[in-house]
C-alpha cells in the first residue's frame, strides 16, 4: 500500500478540496494619457501625463459571452477600428486577456493602433461613469432613427441603441465629431503644420483619438444628445454654444479626477490655479499642432498677440452680446464655470493657506510643503467634483427646447437647492457672480439672488385650478405606482423599454383630457384646437420619461420624476422659408410628496419667441458660412460641420 508523507497528504487534500472563489473585480485598470502624446515629450510632466484609469468592470451585462470581447465591445460601446483611407481593420484589441489585465493594458504609445482602441474606450467609459454617478441612472443614447417609405416621405421612429460606436481612425483630417445620424464617434488624424514654431513634429502625425479632452468632449456630445435630442437644433445664438460648452465643461474638470496631474500642477503653480496651467487647457497637442501659440481653448487665458505671453481673460459683457461663434460663445459659459471653481477652490483653501502662513497669507519662496500641496489637491478636486456634479444634475432642470444660457443658469440654481438647502460653501453665489460678469441673464426676473433665479415652485393652489388637481394627481399616481417597480429592472435595453411603456401610458392619460386649457395655461403647450394649429388636430409627443434618485449631503434620499412633453409646428417666415417651432415643458415630479413640483417651460404660442427665433434662423440661413447647417448632409450633421 502506498504511503503518503504528512506534506504529500496535504497536498492531497488541497487538491480535492474546493477551489477559491475570487470576487468580481469592481474596475479594470487601463493606462493612458492624462492629456495628449504631447506632454509625454516634456521632461516635466512626462510622469504625470500616464496614468490609470479605472474602468468599470463589464461583465454578466453584455450580450456577448458574458465579458468585455475584443474591439473593445460592451454594454456601452463598441471600437470599430477601420480606416477607410488606408482601406485597413486594424486587428481589435482584447482587454480581457490575462496579460493585458496584468499590466493595466498596452502602454501608451502613438504608433499602436491596439493602444488608440484601448484609449478611446477607457477615457469614455471614465466619461460615462461620471455622468450615471451624478444623475443617478443609466446613460442611454439617442434613440431616433429615420426612414423613408416607398414615397419618399422620411418617418421616424424611436429603438433601442445599445452602444455607440467610436472610430479611432475614421477621418484623415483635423476633425473629430459625434455623428447622431450614424449614432458613432468618428476620430480622425492629421500632419501637424511643417512649421518647427509649433513645438510639434514638422508633419509628424496627430491622433485625436489620443486626446483625454477631444474623447471626452465628443462622449458628452453623444450623452447630452442622448438626454436632450432637440439640443442640436440652432434656435437662437445660445443653442449649439451649450452643447459645446458643457462638453467642454466634462473634459476640463475630469482633469481633477487624476490625482498625480492635480498634485504636481498645483506645486508647480503653487496653489494659484488661476496662474497658467495644464488644468485650465483643452485640446493641447491640436491646437499647436494646428498653429495656435496655444491650446486648442483655454478657460481662462489666452495669448497676448502683442507680447507672445500667456495672460488671463478679462471677461466682458459685450463679448457675450457680439460672439457669435458656437465655440467662442460657448468658451464664455466654460469660462463663467472655470471662474466659479477659482473662487470656490480659494475659499475652501483660504484657512489651509493661514495655517501655512501664520496668519500673512504670504507663501515664503520655495517650494510648498508636500502636505499643504496635498491638502490642496483634495480641496481643489473635491470643488471640482461638486460643480460637476452641479452641472451635469441641472440637465434634468432644464426645458427641452430652445435652450440658452440664462436659462441653464436657473437649473444650476434649482437643481442645487433641491438637493443641497443650506448652501454653507457659496456655490450659488459664486456661479451668479461669474455669470453676471459676463452678462449673462436670464429673462423674466426681478433680481439675481438665489431665491429669484430658482425656477418657480408649482403651488398647491395652482394645482387646485386642474378640477381640484385630478390631471396631475394621476399623472403622480402612474409614475410612483410604475417607478416603485424600476428597481426590478436589471439590463439597460429592459429599461429603456420600461419607460417607453410609461411614456405610452402617459401620453394616453393626457390625450383623454376633456378640458385642457388650463392644462395649456402652466405647461405652455397647446393641447385645444386653436388658431396655432391651422384646423389641423393639436399633437404633442411625450420626449421622454426619466428617474432621479438622489442623496443629500444630510443623508435623505430625493426621488423625483421627469417627464418632458414637446409639440411642433413648421411657420412660414417671409422669406417663404418654413420655420420648424418647437415648445414644451419639463415636469419634474416629488415621488415623496407625491406632488408635480415644477414645470419648467418654452411657451409654444409665444409670439415673441416665434418672432426671435425666425429673425435668427433666417440671418442665419443667409449667412453664406452658415447655409450648409440648414441645407445638405451638415443639417443632419451638426458636429460634422461644426468641428471641422
């Protein structure tokens, strides 16, 4: 009989024993650029400018086997890596191999196609992440699809888009655009100008897929398209200026996520981040590379052309009155945001800067102690963390239509009080100030206090008006009784489905209404036959239905319902052109005090509006720059022709 020594019975035993079950990791570590290739090249801050993004880890949610596959391809998106100039598939990458998750992904590299896929994805997964963490609820993206039938007449049509897909290498041109039409981001790659000034290889290439800021800004393209389709639409000076703008928003304060970078530009600029800083630059390597003395924008500096130095912006009110162009006027609402930050940031670190000092506020020369330079990292991203969080929330307090920025300006405000009551670090306070800088206002307001800038409250007698409140009773009653049942809800497309069930349901109640006028009277719309409609019956469509459920900085949960009702009609202008005039509200409902708590609204049968946005559209139409945003692919385009 064979004998086993004490050690080999051990063995033994551990063999037929159960193996160890290891947890699903909660993220994927992949290496990337903090910025662009080009800081890679300076000695300092080639060690700050790779860094680890921490991916959510995909898996069980995918249709695919169950893990992230090769691409990469996910529950959100999928990298598509074709060239059609070169007429090259460049072979996909594979995140999921044992190797790659070993060492955090490819290393950064310009030449590696395998590593531009796994930058794309990893910067707008980090993209993602950001906006489902401060609206409390999945991303999804624009579900609007059109056709045409066998007349030719187009018809559209809403279907689940599970991902988005991005193309690292789509363009051989210095563009890069979210297309809502191919539901697609498309990346594209340039010669740098053969100039040796440009601090760029003289021809060498420019990846804008190997931008932190351009992935980002197009991501948020695709998110805020995804919540608010009718963004794209150029209705006034304001419209296409947001869309730019809160994309740059994302890009920029994502920049103080990263704490190496947050840290080492903070010694170097010594606290003061209103001195010249990576920090406050989007787009480096393409704006040098395109000639610029500069980044591609800069939220807060710009270059005197006199002396060739870098130096702060002073804002003005008569830019914001004159600045036409959708990335200059949309640097102006970056800009008013970047500024309420400065102010925040000096705040919360003003006591931090006495310690330091006994008391002077006067730094000795030298470098900063390691500890004050930390402490000040953690102010610096904890403010930029809660205005982002401001700014991505007040898109659910926002009308539907017709945005401008006075009117974003009171979803900061709202949206922020609901959620935060005791405003004990200025925030509000510190954004109207940076806004009213800058002259923007919003309309139909008697001051610029927080109080008066908040979107009016629904009152309890307003409601009564609506026999005694029954419309909007039960409008409150269908969304508590089928959002009590969102949580059992477990993949994206069953959500999406869900909704679409409840926006159904809710379109229907509506339509049954008898008496709508005083219904028309608070939410703007025209639901009774009248002249607006020209005999035609009165439509209306309900946009959308979302879920928010939120934790107050004291530990209460807000759980609210958004419902978003639109109409349209098309208006002849004098020209004989026709005019496509959008209205609607925004309903945001209290689940908790089962009450409609705002209807936020662009009144469609204001004739004053309709007038504006007609004087506008038709300037513009005969703008000769501007005459393929209304004709052509670029109307249905819109980044297309803006990016380039």
């Amino acid at each position: 009989m064979l004998e086993y020594s004490p050690q080999e019975s051990r063995l033994q035993t551990e063999r037929k024993s159960p193996p160890t079950t290891c947890p699903v990791p909660p993220y994927r570590k992949l290496r990337g650029y903090a910025f662009d290739p080009s800081l890679s090249l300076e000695i300092a801050t080639a060690t700050i400018n790779e860094v680890v993004y921490k991916v959510r880890w995909e898996e069980e949610e995918t249709d695919t086997g169950g893990t992230l596959s090769k691409g990469p391809v996910g529950e959100y998106l999928e990298v598509v890596d074709y060239d059609p100039a070169s007429g090259v598939f460049y072979h996909p990458v594979d995140l999921s191999d044992p190797y790659m998750l070993a060492q955090d992904g490819l290393a950064p590299s310009e030449g590696n196609p395998q590593f531009h896929q796994q930058m794309v994805y990893a910067v707008a997964m980090t993209t993602i992440q950001n906006m489902e963490r401060a609206l409390g609820r999945w991303v999804f993206w624009n579900d609007y699809h059109e056709t045409t039938d066998d007349s030719g007449k187009v018809q559209g049509r809403h279907a689940f888009v599970r991902r988005l897909r991005l193309y690292p290498h789509a363009l051989r041109e210095a563009n890069a655009y979210y297309s809502p039409d191919k539901k697609a981001i498309l990346f594209g790659y340039f010669p740098a100008l053969n100039d040796n000034t440009t601090g760029q290889l003289p021809g060498g290439l420019v990846f804008t897929c190997l931008s932190h800021d351009i992935i980002a800004h197009e991501m948020t393209h695709a998110v805020l398209d995804g919540m608010h389709r009718r963004y794209v639409e150029n209705t006034n000076p304001d419209a296409l200026a947001f869309h730019e703008a809160f994309s740059d928003i994302v890009a920029l304060f994502q920049h103080f996520t990263f704490p190496e970078v947050l840290y080492q530009q903070i010694a170097e600029t010594r606290g003061d981040l209103s001195a010249q800083s990576y920090l406050s630059k989007l787009g480096q390597q393409f704006g040098l590379a395109r000639g610029k003395r500069n980044s591609l924008r800069d939220a807060i500096g710009e270059i005197n052309p006199e002396t060739g130095q870098w130096q702060i912006k002073t804002p003005k009110p008569s830019d914001y009155e004159t600045t036409t162009e959708a990335h200059a006027r949309g640097n102006i609402l970056l800009a008013a945001l970047f500024e309420s930050f400065l102010i925040l940031y000096k705040s919360r670190s003003e006591d931090l800067l006495r310690i330091a000092t006994n008391g002077t506020g006067i730094l000795p020369q030298g470098d900063l102690h390691p500890d004050l330079v930390k402490r000040l990292a953690g102010e610096a991203a904890k403010t930029a963390r809660h205005l982002l969080n401001m700014c991505i929330r007040a898109l659910d307090y926002c009308p539907p239509v017709d945005l401008n920025f006075g009117d974003y300006l009171r979803a900061l405000i709202t949206a922020d009080y609901d959620l935060v009551s005791d405003d004990t670090h200025n925030y509000r306070l510190a954004i109207i100030g940076a806004f009213r800088k800058r002259g923007i206002y919003p309309k139909g307001i008697k001051t610029l206090s927080p109080e008066s800038l908040r979107w009016e409250i629904v009152t309890d007698e307003k409601l009564k008006e609506f026999e005694e409140g029954k419309i909007f009773r039960t409008l409150t009653k269908i969304l508590r009784d089928k959002l009590f049942k969102v949580s059992d809800v477990k993949t994206r497309e069953d959500s999406y489905n869900f909704f679409q069930g409840v926006k159904g349901l809710i379109h229907s109640k509506i339509s049954k209404m008898n008496d709508t006028h005083k219904f028309d009277d608070l939410t703007g719309l025209s639901l009774t036959k009248d002249p607006v409609w020209n005999d035609q019956k009165p439509v209306f469509e309900v946009h959308s239905v979302r879920q928010a459920q939120r934790v107050t900085p004291d530990g209460d949960t807000v759980s609210q319902a958004i419902v978003v009702l639109t109409q349209r009609r098309d208006v002849t202008a004098d020209d004989g052109s026709t005019i496509r005039f959008r209205g609607g509200c925004t309903l945001i409902f209290d689940l908790t005090g089962l009450k409609l708590r705002y209807c936020i609204r662009k009144n469609f049968r204001d004739e004053r509006r309709l007038a504006e946005q007609i004087a506008y559209v038709t300037n513009q139409r005969n703008t000769p720059n501007n005459r393929a945003m209304y004709f052509g692919l670029a109307n249905r385009e819109p980044f297309a022709f803006l990016h380039r």
